[in-house]
C-alpha cells in the first residue's frame, strides 16, 4: 500500500496537477453551461474522469517528450523525469494507458465528446509538442486550440452538438492561453533560450509580447462576457464577470504602459484566477 | 513585509463577501446605485485579489490612491442616490469633480501640498457621507436599524483610507508595519459591515 502512495506521489507531478485542475474546471463549467438545471450527476463524473485521464495523459506525454528541455531549464530540471526519479519508459506508459482510457472512455460515453477529447489530445501531443514548439513561437496559438478543447467538449457532451457558445467559449480559452503563457516566457526567457525554444519574447521583442497580452486579455474577457450572457446567466453573475474581466484588463494594459516584472507575474497569476473565476460563475450563474 | 498566510485568508473572505455582494446584494435597484455599487465593491475586489497575489508591495503603486479613493466616492454616490433624491445632481458633480481633481493632482507634478489637501476633502466628504447618511437614516426610522451598519462600514473606510493616504503622502499616523498588520482586518470588517448592513436595509 504505501509503494503505490508513493508511486502516486511520484508521478502526480507528472500531472502539472494546476493546470490540468483549471482545463479540467474548464470541461465542467461547459457541460454545466448546457446542461443546467437539469445535474446528471453520472454524467458530470465520467466526464470528470475521462477529462482527468485524458488531460493528465497528454501533459505526461508532453512532459516525456520535452525532458531534455526540462534538465537544462533551472524552472524544472527538479521535474521527476527531468532529474531520473521517474523513467522515461515508465513516464511514456503512463501517458499512454491515461490518454487512451481518457479518450476510450470519452468515445463510450458519446461519440462527439470523444471526438473532440481526442482532437484536444491530439492538437497537444502531436501539433504543438512534437511538431511545432521547437520550431516557431507560434506553437501557443496551436496550445491554445488544444486548451479550448476541454471546454468545447464539455459542452458539447451536454448539448449532443457544438453550437456557437461553445466556439466562444473554446475561443476565450485561446485567447486567454497567451496571457497566461507569454506572461510566464517573459518571466523565465533566459530558461527558454538556454533551452533553445523559441518564444515571443525572443523572436518578436518584450514590447511586442506585452501588446499581444494585452490584446488576447481584451479578447478573452470579451468572449467570455459574450458566452456569459448568451448562455443566459443571471445578471449578477454577469456583473461579477464583467469586474473579474475588468481587472484583467487594467493589468493588461499596465503590463503594456508601465511594465514591471511585478505587474507581469501579477498578471500571470490573476489570468490563471481569473479563468478558475470565471469557469466557476459560468457553472454557478447557469444553475 | 512579507504577506502572512492569515492575511491572504482574510482578504479572501473580504473578496467573497464582495463578490457576493456584487451579485446579490444590488439585485433590484436602478441602474445608478446598482452601476456604481458594482463599481464600489469591484474596486474592492480586484484590490483585494491583488493584494493576495503580489502582497503588500502592491500598495507601493502611484494608482492606489486614485484607486482607493474610487471606492467611497462610488458607495456614497449610491447612497445619496437611492435615499436623498434632492441631492442627485449636486453630489454627482462632486464625484466627478472629485475624482478627476484627485486623478489630476496625482499625473501633474505639482510639489505643494494641493495634492494632499484635495485628497483629504474628497476622502472626507465621501467617507463622512457613507458614515452619516446611514446612521441618520437608521435613527430617524427611515430605515431598519440594520442598515446602520453601512455607516459602520463608512467609518471604517474612512480610517483606512486615512491611514493609507497619510502614509502614501509620506506622514503616516502609526507605522507602516501596523497599518499593514491590520489593514487585511479591517478590509474584511468594512466589507463586511456594508454586506449585512444593505442586506438590513
């Protein structure tokens, strides 16, 4: 018993388990969105578990593929497979066994659902981690299509199709992902250019990093808004909203007028809260 | 100084109290009060969540004070607004002409003490309006005497917003330490106090 807790702990980091949590909270917020108020409860957890497996699967897989980035970035040499605690063979095993459960399971549950877990799983693994991300920075835009998958999933999954709100939604998501990340390559570029990966910073300049923040803040939060009201949230959710994505927008043109490594990591931060934040009054304001 | 974990647990609370506030506690009323007591307690909010993720340091910004000063000048607008109806006009030109000084006296650089002076005036007229106008109303029945915990509220406001402009203006009351050790406190009271107090009205 106390072998498999500590495999489990060993490999839970494998999982990036934040950010596995906020795209899995995305899945669900999106099934509540359609499905409310009527809760199926059996769907709400296999929806869970198939995402879980299917979003923790991909980040393992991406986290095998990348361990020789992970052993030069001082961020993440400490990762288990970066630094030998895990081996390679064993790290691939698993994200093997939880991508195809995760999807397999997603597939039994309805096709459509599975489709679209398995598209997110693939725009991950294949399109931006083994094909584009050593390759141009623009690998985020295919990131971010693979984050909005969740999302799009879960609504569809409680609809039986994918409909315009569930685009918008998909569509913040994507343009939330490069707040969140360009944010955090301008925090740790030396890691990343010691690593030899091309990110924005790199390639187009700070300056022209922070505008695009910036601009893919404005579009998040107003594709949010959007999707808020037509889902037909109540209005005091939709007031929430509105502050949580006023807020991301006043450090988002502070990053741009009065750039601080403070304001960056506050942005990096408050983007990562502001997407929890809106998921859960996305789920609440539906009910 | 370092932000302590209690600290980011209080003004947590103090956000949820906000954001609660936000959507359920303006449900119902005209658009003005319902506007600016969104903009009120969102300052609050987006304040508070600022704080938990970068610590006190935050206050260290040249915007905090236009910022803090957002928050009394908009509660004590939605109070004139829904309960002194004759007042509308005037105190709104007070708000705008407040605030826009404030913001102004802040961007030029001016080295006399007009910043200060302006900050004060506006501060006080806001924060003594949110402190009086509940009580009165309260203690001459034209309201439930709950709703006098919004002047409450006022007062305490009013001390922090004094404390932290005093300090921002380099002539704190009591040390920055103290400030700071009970500013997250009284955050979450003042929230607090205008939560249950509204919800008494």
């Amino acid at each position: 018993m106390n072998a498999a807790f500590a495999k489990v702990r060993l490999y839970w980091p494998l999982t990036k388990s934040l950010q596995t949590g906020l795209l899995l909270s995305t899945g669900l917020a999106g099934y509540m969105s359609a499905r409310c108020p009527v809760l199926h409860w059996t769907d709400l957890l296999g929806l869970a578990l198939s995402l879980f497996m299917a979003i923790a699967g991909s980040t393992i897989l991406n986290m095998w593929y990348d361990r020789d980035i992970d052993s030069v970035m001082n961020r993440t040499h400490h990762r288990p497979l970066a630094d030998g605690r895990v081996l390679p063979n064993e790290a691939l095993r698993l994200g093997l066994v939880l991508s195809i459960l995760g999807v397999g399971m997603a597939g039994l549950m309805d096709s459509l659902y599975g489709l679209i877990v398995l598209a997110g799983l693939f725009f991950d693994v294949v399109v931006y981690t083994l094909w584009l991300k050593r390759r141009t920075c623009w690998s985020i835009v295919w990131g971010g299509i693979s984050g909005g998958m969740p999302i799009l999933a879960g609504r569809a999954f409680g609809l039986g199709y994918v409909d315009g709100v569930g685009l918008l939604l998909t569509l913040a998501v994507l343009f939330w992902i490069p707040t969140h990340i360009l944010t955090f390559s301008m925090r740790y570029q030396d890691d990343y250019t010691a690593a030899g990966i091309p990110t924005f910073p790199s390639t187009y300049g700070l300056a022209a990093t922070r505008a695009t923040i910036a601009v893919s803040s404005v579009v998040a939060a107003l594709c949010i808004s959007a999707a808020g009201i037509l889902i037909g949230m109540q209005w005091g959710f939709v007031r929430l909203l509105a502050v949580l994505s006023a807020g991301l927008l006043l450090l988002g043109v502070a990053s741009v007028f009065r750039p601080t490594e403070r304001v960056n990591f506050g942005l990096f931060k408050y983007a990562s809260m502001y997407m929890l934040g809106a998921m859960l009054l996305i789920s609440l304001g539906a009910l | 100084m370092r932000i302590a974990i209690l600290d980011r647990i209080l003004l947590l609370v103090m956000c949820l109290a906000a954001g609660y506030q936000i959507i359920t506690g303006v449900e119902g009323l005209a658009p003005v009060p319902m506007i600016v007591y969104t903009v009120g307690f969102g300052v609050l909010l987006v304040a508070g969540l600022l704080l938990i993720i970068l610590g006190f340091e935050a206050l260290d910004s040249p915007v905090v004070i236009v910022v803090s000063t957002v928050i009394p000048l908009s509660l004590s607008l939605g109070l004139v607004w829904e309960h002194c109806s004759a007042c509308r006009t005037p105190y709104l030109v007070f708000v705008i002409v407040g605030f826009l000084t404030v913001l102004a006296t802040r961007l030029l650089p001016l080295r006399n003490r007009l910043p200060v002076l302006v900050l004060a005036v506006v501060h006080g007229i806001a924060g003594l309006t949110i402190f009086v106008l509940p009580v009165l109303l309260s203690a001459t029945g034209r309201a439930r005497p709950g709703f006098g915990l919004v002047g409450v509220g006022g007062a305490l406001i009013g001390v922090g917003g004094l404390l932290l402009a005093l300090l921002k203006a380099g002539k704190p009351l009591v040390s920055r330490a103290i400030i700071l050790k009970i500013l997250p406190g009284l955050l979450l009271l003042m929230t607090a106090a205008f939560v249950a107090g509204f919800a008494l009205e």
